[in-house]
C-alpha cells in the first residue's frame, strides 16, 4: 500500500512509535528502502512501552532521546525530517522536553520538531524558546474545538497545522450506518461506550449531517469524504491533512 502510494505521487508519511508498538515505523522502513529520498517522514514520540507491551506518558528528556533512536533504527533511516511530542506530559515541564526535541534538531537526527495534541499554553512555552514548526491537532467539520484559540493562534505564530482525524474515524465518509457500526470487530475500539461520536445521541445526530453532505459532494462531482478533507484544508492555518487506507 505505501509503495502503491509512492507510485501515485504521495510523498508524505506520518507514523508514530507507538503505533503496533514499533511494528507500525518497521513497516514503513520496509516499505521506504530505496526510497527514502521521496518522502517526507513524520514520526512522534512520548508513548513508550515497557516490556510488558504496557504504554505509558514520557517525555522526559533521556526517554525521548532513546525513543528516537529507536525510531531511526526501525525506519531504517539517519535522519527524521519531522519529529512530535505525541501529547502532554504533566509530570515534565515541557520546556525540558522541548530542550531535548532542540538537541535532537542540533545534532542532525531530525529536521524539524512539532507536537501535537497541546494547547495554547504549552505551545506558547515552547515557542518561548524555539519556534514550534508544527501542531497535530484533531479537526473536523464535526470536531471543531480547537477553531477557537489553537488555530488562530498557530497562524499568528506560523505555525504549521496538521490536522488528523478530519474523516471523524471513517464517520464522513457516508458508509457509516446502524448496521455497519454492528459489522465492526468486538474489539474495536469504535464499539466502546467511551467513543463519544459512535454513541447516541451524537451517533445519529452526525449520521444526519452526513446525510445532508451527499447531495453537496454530489454537485461538485465528489464524495462526501473528499469533501469533508477539502473542508479541513481550506482553513488558512492549515498545512495539511492525515488521512489513511488500508488498500
């Protein structure tokens, strides 16, 4: 699928550590030898895992440093042209993981640094220090809380804005229905009551907004999927949009 989606001119890849614990950055290496020269290549760190395959919150310096290290290794690369502090972390002052993103930065290992999932206040105490390249945040057409104060103010500060989830975990793609939400895996994290959007009321309140989209992607020749990313990325702060497939 990656190489498929070289071939079809694609050049940018976001992954992180923790996904598949590892096994999500061995895939991409995989796919990317002798290619790496062609893509821009995302990855985050502050979610470690321990040997028990238990993930926990880090950000303190020396994790975040074996954390890239480890990540170079398993993308079989020297260098990661963007590298994110996954989340927060309350038990480190985010100035002395910003200071290790830096060093990491100084050395060569990393082109540029970002985080995702802050708000306000942490990135204004990272750009206090270094300017913040960039900001993953969740946003879409039904998610919209960071509209407010996070992307007024990554545009002041030029701050680049990678927005992911902008389908809503599949929900605007308009094949989302009652029936196939019952088709998914029993382990499937959309099926637990903590999945805010796959829940009533909110469940059936999206799925007649999607309803609403079809005939307007209709009229631009589109699918209400595409319309949904081209929303996303007409806002003027953002840079790009995180979208994935399978196949």
């Amino acid at each position: 699928t990656i190489r498929r989606a070289l071939d079809r001119g694609i050049n940018w890849i976001d992954t992180a550590a923790v996904y598949g614990l590892g096994h999500g950055e061995e895939v991409v290496g995989r796919a990317l030898k002798g290619r790496r020269r062609e893509v821009f290549l995302a990855t985050k760190c502050g979610l470690p895992w321990d040997d028990r395959r238990r993930v926990a919150n880090n950000n303190h310096p020396a994790s975040i440093r074996k954390e890239c290290e480890n990540s170079l290794r398993r993308l079989g690369t020297d260098y990661i042209d963007l590298y994110q502090i996954h989340w927060p972390h309350d038990k480190v002052p985010v100035e002395d993981s910003w200071g290790a993103m830096i060093r990491l930065q100084e050395e060569g290992k990393v082109r540029f640094i970002g985080v995702s999932n802050f708000g306000v206040e942490l990135l204004a105490r990272c750009q206090a220090i270094h300017p913040v390249d960039s900001l993953q945040p969740p946003y879409s057409m039904i998610n919209r809380a960071v509209d407010a104060e996070i992307l007024p103010w990554c545009r002041e500060h030029e701050v680049g804005v990678i927005a992911y989830s902008p389908l809503q975990n599949g929900l605007l793609t308009g094949k989302f229905s009652q029936d196939y939400l019952l088709t998914l895996a029993e382990d499937d994290w959309r099926r637990k009551r903590s999945a805010r959007y796959f829940n009533e009321p909110l469940f059936s309140k999206v799925l007649g907004f999607v309803e609403q989209l079809g005939p307007i992607a209709e009229g631009y020749g589109k699918t209400p999927a595409q319309l949904a990313i081209a929303w996303v990325l007409m806002h003027p702060a953002t840079t790009a949009a995180i979208v994935g497939a399978r196949t």
